[in-house]
C-alpha cells in the first residue's frame, strides 16, 4: 500500500492490536485470470514469536483455496478504524478535507490444512476468538456431524512474510490534533476508536 514515513508504524504490537481487534480480514489471490480474486474472511492471528501466522477457511465451493493452492503468495488486508476529517480543525482556512484509518497488509505464504483433526485445532481457535462458549456445544454435536461440517470447508495457514502497518492520523498536522481529538471522542463508533489511538500514540495536539 502507499506508505508514507509519517504514518508508518514499526512497532509490531500496533499491527497485532489492529489484527486481532478487526480480524474480518480481505484474503487477495491472482485467479487463473491473473485478476484479484478477494474473499472477506474472519482469521486468528497466532503469533508465534519470530512470525507470524494467520489461520482461516472458506467453503469448499470457493475457488479461493485452489488458488491458493496453485500460487502460494498472497495478500491479506486488515482494516481498523476510520472516519472522515473535516478542515474545520484547523486553526486556519487554507486546508481540505481527507480521511484518516488505520490499516495492516500483509503478504503471506499460504499452506493447507487437510488432516481433519488439525482443522477442528484451527476451528476451535477461531471459535475461542469469538465465542469460547460455544466450543462445548461444537463437541456434543456428534463426530458425523462435525466430519461433515470439516468437509466442506478447506483450511489453511497463511503465514506472514512481510507486514505493513498504517496508522494515518494526520500525525504531520500537530496544530489540529486537539480539534480533531475533541471532535473524534465525540463522534461515532470510529471516531471514538480513533480517538483512543490518537491517545496510545500520544497526538494530543502537545
């Protein structure tokens, strides 16, 4: 993605927090086409140290894993939240709008998952990023049933090769960070995440 210095961030925990905090992710594949094929997906995020891997699945009748198959590379996008800002923030006139986000690329090497058993494993770590209550009624549904369910979705292990993390929050703008902070804590769902950001990163406007 385009990256400016100013609003690229190293720090690997702001990736992880954006990651897991908005894990219904964009998987982009070349199709046989060579067009971007995109499917909008939920992933765990397993870190594992010195990488990290990104778990998931989609249906068998999604041509994704094929592709995935035949071309290992990949993308995943993740995106975090975003708003509007107006230029009314500034202590000036002489300004536009724009629209600030917060986003993770990342490029992946994908490997499948077939054996049933290390699908139900990647299941369950889905399972207990969104509802860990719900793994017991997954057990007592019976081994025919969820052999069913296994087979018919395709799973697999994207692991991350490069990372890239944009936190755009008009961080080069000091003059309009306590305007827009103000105007953002007041504001939507995504304002207010934005908001809490601003405060992690410390642009209060100081």
């Amino acid at each position: 993605m385009y990256l400016t210095p100013q609003f690229k961030s190293e720090d690997r925990e702001h990736a992880l927090a954006l990651m897991r905090g908005h894990p219904f992710a964009s998987l982009i594949s070349p199709d046989d086409a060579g067009l971007p094929y995109v499917t909008h997906l939920p992933l765990h995020v397993q870190d594992e140290g010195l990488g990290l891997v990104l778990l998931g699945h989609v249906a068998k009748p999604n041509p994704h894993w094929r592709y995935l198959q035949a071309r290992a590379q990949a993308v995943v996008t993740f995106l975090g939240p975003h708003a509007y800002m107006s230029p009314q923030v500034y202590p000036d006139l002489v300004r536009v709008p724009t629209w600030n986000y917060l986003a993770v690329h990342a490029t992946v090497q994908a490997t499948l998952v077939e054996d049933a058993a290390a699908k139900d494993a990647l299941l369950k770590k889905l399972i207990g990023d969104h509802e860990p209550a719900y793994a017991a009624q997954w057990r007592g549904l019976g081994e025919d049933y969820a052999h069913r369910m296994l087979a018919g979705i395709v799973a697999f292990e994207l692991r991350v090769t490069t990372l890239q993390c944009k936190l755009k929050l008009n961080q080069h703008r000091p003059e309009a960070h306590a305007a827009m902070k103000a105007v953002y804590a007041a504001g939507s769902e995504n304002e207010r995440a934005l908001a809490a950001w601003m405060d992690r990163l410390d642009l209060h406007g100081n």
